[in-house]
C-alpha cells in the first residue's frame, strides 16, 4: 500500500517540479511549487516522520508559499507571461542538468552498499521537542538558540528593508 | 523507512528534484522564480537528510535536526530575499535579473 503510494508522490513531485520551472505563467509556477512541498510533506508521513511533515506543511507550504504569491501580487505582474528563455540557455542548463543527474547518479548506483535498518519506531513531538531543548548528549539546545538568533536578525532585516523607501519619501 | 522502497529509489527521486532545480535556477529571469527553484533545490536536499536518517539511523535524530533548521533558515531567506525583491521593484520598477545592472561595470 505505502509502495504505490510512495510511487505515485514521487511522480506527482517529480511532475509538478517540472511544470513549476518551465511553466511561463508566474502564479501557475507557485501553485506547482506549492504542489511539490506539499509531495515532500506526504513521503514524510510515509516515513513516519509526522513532526516534520506537520512543519513542512506549516512552514513551506504555509508560509513560504503565502509569502512568495502575495509579493508576486505586490510587484503587480501577474497577468503579463514570463519572457521565454533562449535556446542557448536552454541547451546549456540541460547539458549541466543531465551530466549533474549522471554524475551523482553514477556515484549512487556504484557505491550503494548501504546498510538499512528496518525500526518500527515513531518519534512523537514530545520527544522531539525534548530533545531540540536538552543540552546533554544528543540535545540540540545550542543550534536552537542560534536559530532564534537568526530568525529575529532576518526579521529585522526584512523590516530596515522594506521600510527604506518610507524614509526617503519623508526627507 | 518505508517498508519495500528501496534506499535507491528515494535517492533517484531527490537527485532528479535537486537538478530540476538546478534547471530553473539557470533558464529563468525572473527573481521570483529564480527563488522557487532554489527552494527546489533546499527542499530535495532535506528529503536527503530525512531518508538516509531514516534509513541507516533510526534510532538517531541528526538528519531529522538538520532538516527542522534547513526549514526554518530557508524561511528566513525566503522573507530576506522577498523583502529586497520588493525593494529593487520599487527602485527600477522591474524583477528581471538581467534588468538589475546598475552596479555592474
């Protein structure tokens, strides 16, 4: 059951990825996008990793999806179609894109003497969450922290950016 | 781990994922779409994290930790990147990236 419908979330992903770097309608690219996180939340749940799905689901295709389509709509342009790129970067992105798939797959395919452990287990918030503040063995306190550091510096970033043009207005 | 899948097949798909990125990221002009393929990319970079932890590490959580920060920073890049995109639309009235020379020499 899970096999078929790991099969059929990675086809959908794979298509909506496609579609989203190649369609030429900028909010269709998003919505596609949108399509592909929400993929990636499913083969989290398969995984049995449903904290991560749940913040997937929040955060990417919450938050990040809001935030790209509505300043898609402040920039205004979302009726005229993206200009079509040439064939020589066509070409060239592909040539890069297939040597890169070849590459990595040929290193994956030779070198694939992985050791999979089967584990029934299923990690639940609680312990995840005590886990992402403990600072003993195994506790992630300190990136924690570092992370909340980052977040408030981008957020005040965000802000001083946006505000600029206010202030010239004003002087 | 999902029980019949191998570890390959997961690669096989992120691999394509992260290189479909790669694809956007050099054909497009657009910022906007520039930045979704770069959110492709981070995003098939985290399914990598998640399935070799849950593959060869169950009982560890790093891939797990690394994928919860790998969302949380693309969030905060996201809004970054977003906020100085509006802004260079406001200054030059454009979002192409081939438009943006006003630096370059």
């Amino acid at each position: 059951m899970s096999v078929t419908l790991f099969y059929i979330t990675a086809v959908a992903i794979l298509l909506f990825a496609i579609l989203s770097v190649t369609t030429r309608r900028i909010l269709r690219a998003a919505v596609y996008l949108l399509f592909v996180l929400i993929g990636t939340a499913a083969i989290y749940f398969l995984l049995r990793y449903n904290f991560l799905a749940a913040l997937q689901l929040t955060l990417y295709a919450g938050g990040i999806i809001v935030l790209i389509i509505f300043s898609i709509m402040l920039t205004s342009q979302m009726n005229n179609q993206l200009e079509k790129p040439n064939d020589l970067q066509v070409v060239l992105a592909s040539i890069t894109s297939v040597v890169g798939v070849g590459l990595v797959l040929f290193v994956i395919l030779n070198h694939s003497t992985f050791i999979t452990q089967y584990s029934e287990k299923i990690y639940h918030v609680k312990e995840v969450a005590l886990s992402l503040i403990s600072y003993q063995k195994n506790g992630y306190a300190l990136p924690f922290e570092v992370i909340s550091v980052l977040l408030l510096a981008a957020m005040v970033a965000a802000i001083i950016m946006a505000k600029r043009e206010l202030k010239n207005k004003e002087q | 781990m999902i029980q019949g899948v191998p570890l390959q097949h997961i690669l096989l798909l992120t691999t394509l994922l992260f290189f479909i990125g790669v694809y956007g990221f050099f054909t497009r002009k657009n910022l906007f779409t520039m930045l979704m393929s770069v959110e492709l990319m981070l995003n098939a970079v985290a399914i990598n994290f998640v399935v070799f932890n849950a593959y060869l590490f169950p009982e560890n959580l790093q891939g797990h930790f690394f994928t919860i920060f790998i969302v949380s920073i693309a969030a905060a890049e996201a809004a970054v990147a977003i906020a100085i995109i509006v802004n260079v639309y406001r200054n030059i009235r454009t979002v192409n990236a081939e438009r943006i020379n006003e630096m370059k020499h």
